[in-house]
C-alpha cells in the first residue's frame, strides 16, 4: 500500500532527517575518495543527483509495467542494476559531449556511480516503502540533493583538516570519519522539523 | 592447510583486510551495525555472496570478452545475491524482514567487486572461492566487533540477550547514540586509528641504540 | 571464433543471461509456496498474538487452522459484513486484498476484538494488529505487522518490551493513549493511562500513537453499531 506522504515532504526530509549518507550510511567510497577535490566533489554531487533521479523513476516504471505484471519481480535485483548501468552509461556520453572539462574531472568515478550503494539503495528503499511515481522522485531528489551537500560540506572541511597536525594514526580515513560522525551528530539536530503527515 | 590456501587466509583476514587497508564495503552493512544478529546474518551473507561469485567468474574468466568484463561481474554478484534473498525469504522470513532492502544492497558491495577483479579474474576456481569466502570473513571480523560495541553500549544486550542491565549508565539511560549513525562512523575511525598505528609502529625501522654518553650533552 | 568479436560477446551476452536467470526462475518457483505460506502464517500469528491467542510460529498448520476459527469480517460503509476466510485468500491471490479485515472470537475470557490498521510512520506505513476486549475497555494485545522505520529506533516497536505493554493494557476513558518517555523496559503498569515510547524515534512513536487511538475509536464505533 502506498503510504500517503506528500512528495516535498520527502524531498525535504531526504536531505536532513534521513540524509542517505549520514544516517542511512549509503554512498561512502566514492564519497571519501573524491572529497579532496572541492570541484571534483561538485561535479560528483550533480552527476550523483542527475543519476539518482533518473535512474529510480526508470525503475519505477519497469518495477510497475514490466516486473510485477508478470510476476518477475524475483529479477528485481538483475534489473535494477542493468538500469543502473544503462543510465550511468548515456550520463557518461551525454557528459562527454556537453562538458568535457567535468568529464575528465570525474575521470573513473563517473562509471563507478553503478557501483555507489546510494542508487541501488535509494531504487531498494523506493520499493520496499512501495512509493508512487512523484514520491518516488521526490525521495531520489532529495536523496541527491543531500549526498551533494554533504559531499561539499566534507570537502571543504578536508581542506582545512588536511593541514592541521592530526596523529600519524588518524590521517587520512581516520580523522576522514570522525569528521563524518559530527556531521551525522548535526544532522541528527534536523530531525522533528519535517512532520511527514 | 597448504601453503596458497593459507596465505590467501592471512592476507585477506589480517595484512589486507578488506575494511582497515581499503575502507571498502562498509557502507551497506554499517547500518545493521547497531544489533548483532543483524550483523551475523548480513556478513555470513557477504562472505559466501563473494565466495561463490568469485568462483562462478573464475569458472569462466577465460571466456569473458573485454568489453561486457564489468557487467557480467555485477551479473554474477546479482545473482547470488537473489539466491541468499530467496533463501532467506523462505527459510528465515523474519531475518529477511528485519534486514529488509540491505541484502539487495550485498551488490553494491566494493568488497565483492574488488576482490573479483583483482584475484578471480586470474586465478582457479577452487582457491578463488577460498579467497572470498576469506576476504568475507576479515570483513566480518570487524563488523561483528563494531556490532558488539554498539549493542552492547547502546542497547545492553548482545544477540538479544541482556548483558548489562537497562541502568548501567548514570543517568539511569542506555548510551542512545550507540544506536544511531554517528557512532558507527566513530567506532570505525577508532578500528582504523588503531591498526594504522599498529601498522606503522611495525614498519618504523628500530631505534637506534642511544648515543655512548661521550657524544651527550654539551 | 575471436572473443572480442561482436557476434561472440552477444552470444557471449545471451548464454550468460540464460544460464544465470534459469536457476533463479527455477528457485523462485520452487520457493513461491512456502514464501506465500510464510507471509499468510506471518500475518495469520500477529493478529492471534493480538488477541492474546496461542500462535507458535513453528506450526504453521495449527496458525492457519486457528485463524480459520476466527470470524471475520470487511467494512461495508460504517458496518462490519461476515466474511470467510475463502474470500480473504481469494481476494489476497487477486491482488486487492480486502482491507481493512476485522476479527471477532468468543473465548474462555469473553468476546475479543481485533484489526489491522494503518497509519504513516516516518518513512512509510505501519500497520498495527490490535487486539480488544468486548467493550473496548481494555487492549489484549499489540503487534507491528508492517513497518518501514528505522532499524535500532523506530523499529523497535516491534521488540517484546514495547509489545507487552499492551497486553491487558487499560484503554483510558477518554479513548487516548499517551506516550511518555520511558526507561526503555516498557510501562509495567497496565491500568495507568501512558505507555512508554521509544526513545529518539519520535516521530515513529507519534504515527504509532495516532494509529492506536484512531483504532480505539473506530473499534467503539463498529462494536458499538453490532455485527449485520
């Protein structure tokens, strides 16, 4: 059953209360890799987004007209994934050929957004909470939208980080994670301003 | 144990555990971190999702044309990923429902990918499942440790059962945050300050004897 | 043949997608039985448990054969029409199960009540069992049957602690159930208005409250007007 919950609420809400990065704990490696690099970080986050939306409306549509009427949601996993890979595949092209600057910025971790747990995550969480279309892209809006966030925050931090005297130990994934826990901790402050219904 | 076998075992659950060298992986099953059964079932899960995908690849990695290299690789991993969800649904309902979208997110794992294209792409059958089944199983040591700090402090009980009692803290609370996201994010910033402290205590070179007290103070 | 040749990496394409797809259909049919059997026990123990019925969930006949025991009936506008539980797993094989299905049985305590209902929680719905007494005075039971929550915090409605408050749980005279922040072992106290709720899952807590107290007024209602 469709659960009935306005889809600017789960924009809103995706972005703070239930972060998929800081509180669902989805999108990690490319999100500690690529934070060094401030602009890197910007571009990733616009691609995260642009693919996240894409990618759980098509599912969407195949879980609904393709996979449930015939009974062949036990592929769900296969699929997803295939649409996953198809979509980032296009991105890639259609990136190349609009801004090649970003293109090589990006580099390898265009064609590893297949593998980000966020996408498969967000496509997961979109048919187990059994949302309509527009929630569904709602929830994927603001999934991306908060990923973005999180990763500029993150990499402006590093830039400050990166030069203080940290423990031989903590430098690098460790200090890297600590950072991540506090902004969790702020994010956590967020929760109760968005009453979904 | 012969000797690969047993190299492939200490490489992959001590010197290159997947989680302290890489950071790989963590993010799909750092959220079940906060109950350890959860944490049992997901990890189990892994290791064999990468023992057999490992094997399946390396059944048929001479055959595998360039191009289709990577999508067959999520293909196999799906797939084993559908039977462990299939077998759970039928034979263990409720771990299913409890773990809900995470087993479908094993695929997304950079562990399983990783270890597919760095060893099974190359090797034999045989040792290429002994090798993720191993690198699943330095995956779960961690995990497991995670798991057990946090219910431990967060909820007092390990595998359900009641270890502390519901009080222990002073404020007459469970220590909540053990519960929510920023503490795992803690704990493995911990895990990895301490084997990287260990790791580059042993590589330092031993200091050298102290100086004859002829070339001491001036 | 040359391996990087396009003709071999669509064949190549093919043969993989068909060996890999035929074990899963095969395990999928296999397994679809005993998944839809466990999904028919799952539901079928939640509302006996409500009604504070044996339910061992390792007998799935005797579940099955215990909620065919109970009456059951569908909503027709503001009144409560018998069904059988024919019709029920007609219905649910269709793909538009009856809801919402209420429950009746006489046992050795008297009449019991029970329902599914529904409400939004944090990130989808939760359906609660419910389980009454013949005047809706007192609860005999609780179980979450759907939720979506968070795991470690809103989805720890579903941990015995949270559970057994509601068993013989006074329903207040003024049909509300509150919520107060709790010690985390459940209110023990069955005939004060307030139950625990889970801490940090607020807004869970919330949708669980307004469920419960919708149900409580909703069962009044329907019992109130008797069965057609």
């Amino acid at each position: 059953m469709t659960p009935v919950i306005d889809p600017l609420t789960l924009v809103i809400a995706s972005i703070f209360t239930s972060n998929i990065l800081l509180a669902n704990f989805l999108g990690m490696c490319s999100f500690i890799a690529i934070s060094k690099d401030f602009n890197s970080s910007n571009g990733l986050g616009i691609a995260v987004t642009a693919v996240l939306v894409i990618t759980v409306a098509a599912s969407w549509v195949v879980l609904k007209y393709l996979l449930l009427p015939f009974g062949l949601d036990y592929l769900a996993f296969i699929v997803f994934i295939i649409v996953i890979a198809a979509v980032v595949q296009v991105l890639e092209m259609v990136i190349e050929r609009v801004s090649p600057a970003l293109y090589m910025t990006l580099g390898i971790f265009l064609p590893l957004i297949t593998v980000n747990c966020a996408i498969m995550g967000a496509v997961l969480f979109m048919q187990i909470r059994n949302y309509d279309f527009l929630q569904s892209v709602g929830f994927a809006l603001g999934s991306g939208l908060g990923w973005w966030m999180a990763i500029m925050a993150l990499s402006a931090m590093r830039a400050k980080y990166d030069k203080a005297p940290v423990p031989a130990g903590l430098q690098g994934t460790g200090i890297t994670f600590i950072t991540i826990g506090f902004m969790a901790m702020a994010f956590i402050g967020f929760s109760g301003i968005v009453r979904v219904q | 144990m012969s000797g690969p076998y047993a190299k492939v075992f200490r490489e992959n659950v001590f010197t290159n555990n997947p989680i302290l060298v890489q950071v790989l992986g963590i993010c799909s099953t750092l959220a079940v971190t906060n109950m350890l059964s959860n944490t049992l079932i997901m990890t189990v899960g892994v290791a064999l999702v990468t023992a057999f995908s490992s094997w399946t690849l390396s059944l048929i990695n001479t055959t595998i044309p360039r191009k289709v290299r990577m999508i067959v690789q999520v293909l196999i991993i799906s797939f084993w990923t559908i039977i462990v969800d299939i077998l759970l649904r039928a034979y263990a309902p409720e771990i299913s429902k409890s773990l809900g979208p995470y087993v479908g997110l094993i695929i997304t794992n950079c562990i399983i990918m990783g270890r597919l294209e760095a060893f099974a792409q190359a090797n034999k059958p045989a040792i290429s499942w002994w090798d993720g089944f191993t690198a699943g199983l330095g995956y779960m040591l961690i995990l497991l440790a995670l798991a057990v700090v946090r219910e431990l402090l967060g909820f007092g009980t390990l595998l359900g059962f009641q270890i502390f009692p519901l009080d222990f803290t002073s404020t007459g609370n469970n220590w909540t945050i053990m519960v929510m996201a920023p503490s795992a994010f803690f704990l493995v910033a911990v895990i990895v300050w301490v084997s990287k402290t260990a790791q580059l205590k042993k590589s330092q070179p031993k200091a050298p004897a102290p100086a004859a007290a002829t070339g001491g103070a001036k | 043949m040359n391996k990087e040749s396009t003709l071999y990496v669509v064949i190549f394409s093919l043969i993989v997608t068909f060996v890999l797809v035929l074990p899963l259909t095969v395990a999928n049919v296999l397994t679809k039985d005993l998944v839809e059997q466990n999904k028919q026990v799952a539901s079928a123990v939640s509302i006996l448990q409500a009604m504070g019925l044996p339910a061992d969930k390792k007998q799935p006949k005797q579940v099955l054969a215990s909620y065919d025991g109970l009456e059951k009936f569908k909503l027709d506008g503001k009144s409560l029409v018998p069904v059988t539980t024919a019709d029920v797993r007609a219905a649910e094989k269709s793909g538009f199960p009856i809801q919402p299905l209420f429950y009746k049985t006489t046992g050795a305590s008297g009449v019991i009540w029970a329902g599914t209902f529904t409400g939004p929680g944090l990130w989808g719905n939760i359906t609660l069992a419910l389980g009454f007494d013949e005047k809706i005075e007192r609860m005999t039971g609780f179980q979450a049957v759907a939720q979506v929550e968070t795991p470690g915090l809103g989805a720890r409605i579903s941990e015995p602690w949270f559970i057994n408050q509601f068993t013989g749980q006074k329903v207040p005279a003024s049909g509300t159930v509150k919520f107060v922040s709790g010690s985390g072992a459940g209110d023990a106290n069955k005939d004060n208005d307030t139950v625990d709720g889970v801490t940090g899952a607020t807004i869970t807590t919330n949708g669980t409250r307004d469920i419960i107290n919708k149900a409580i007024a909703e069962m009044k209602e329907l019992t109130a007007g008797g069965v057609q």
